[in-house]
C-alpha cells in the first residue's frame, strides 16, 4: 500500500518535472524569493490572550470567557514557507482550539496559499495572505460550526519582534456584511525558535 501511495505520487510529479526541464529555461525555482520570508514574524513561540466575541447572552451576563494560548511556527517546505501550530485552552486548562496551518509563498501567484486544519471539529480552511502596509492580511474560505459557508479575513498588525495583534472578522452572506472581531488575539513571544 506504501509502495502504492509513493508511485502515484511520483505519477503527479512527473508531468510538472517533465515541463521543467522541456519549457526553455522556466524550470521551478528550487531557491526560495525573498518574500518567502515575510511571515518569518510568527517563527518562534508565543503566549496568547484570546478575545472571543461575546455573542450569547449568558456571555453577556457573565462575561467573555478567560481563553489562554499557545502559538508555535517553524521555517517549512525548504524555506518557501513556515509551519505552524495553534492551541487555545480555557481558563481551567481545557483546550478549547487546536489549529495547524501551511503556509508557503506562490512565486507565480505572488502571494501566500495557506491550508489550516481545525483538528477538534475536523474542517479545513483555504485562504491567501498579502502585505498591506504594515499588515499581513489573510482571506479565506470554510465552513461554520453549523457547516455553511463563510468568509473570513483575518489581519495580524502591531508586529515587533516582540509581540503581535491580530483579528479575525467572518461573513456568512458573501461578504455583502460583516460581523467584526469575532475574535482577537494578543500575542507575547516567549522564544525565537518552536521545536516542531
């Protein structure tokens, strides 16, 4: 079955392989640009505040709930992209969130393709991400807790080498509307590189 799996992967790599090296010199860059660094910020480990958006009225009533974390990237995919992972727990301890993304800079897109994985309630979220500024703006697409579609952008802003701000804002109607902050993160870094 191995052995199976890695021949057919091998099958899909032979067509680009063989276009590489029969265009007349565009063969795939195996070095990778200078972009493919500018998500470099997030490498390392962080400590997180979490701010989710008080919605229910019980929340209302009681408060935001105390969510705490963890963020940890690494340099992936021979220095094209990074890896990372993302835990939030609640105030007891109990995790709430369990998140890993790939993220790797499309030198023929000119922007980054980032897949994320919600690992508890089993969904996958694409999206893409550009500098704007002095912001890293991520869009995407996924489903919500009831399975419909949703858009979601995302900013990280306040960057320093230090510490970083970021904000997830979600529509369910196609970007036609909205709904803000859906949830907030502030983040502490705690060490400069995250073993994997």
């Amino acid at each position: 079955m191995i052995l199976r799996v890695a021949a057919l992967a091998l099958a899909a790599l032979v067509p680009t392989i063989t276009a590489a090296q029969h265009n007349g010199g565009g063969a795939t860059a195996s070095t990778a640009p200078a972009e493919a660094r500018q998500f470099d910020f997030l490498i390392g480990q962080w400590e997180l505040v979490v701010r989710p958006k008080v919605t229910t009225l019980a929340a209302r009533i009681h408060g935001a709930p105390k969510l705490l974390g963890t963020w940890k990237a690494w340099r992936a995919f021979d220095g094209f992209g990074v890896e990372d992972e993302l835990r939030i727990v609640d105030g007891s301890g109990n995790p709430t969130s369990l998140g890993t993304s790939m993220r790797a800079w499309s030198t023929g897109e000119r922007k980054w393709l980032i897949s994320t994985l919600d690992a508890y309630r089993g969904r996958m979220t694409s999206g893409t991400a550009e500098w704007r500024g002095t912001e890293m703006v991520v869009s995407g697409r996924g489903t919500d807790a009831e399975g419909k579609p949703t858009i979601l952008r995302t900013r990280f802003f306040g960057i320093t080498p230090a510490a970083f701000r970021f904000q997830q804002d979600r529509s369910s109607d196609d970007g036609k509307t909205w709904e803000e902050g859906i949830l907030r993160i502030d983040a502490k870094r705690v060490a400069a590189s995250a073993p994997r």
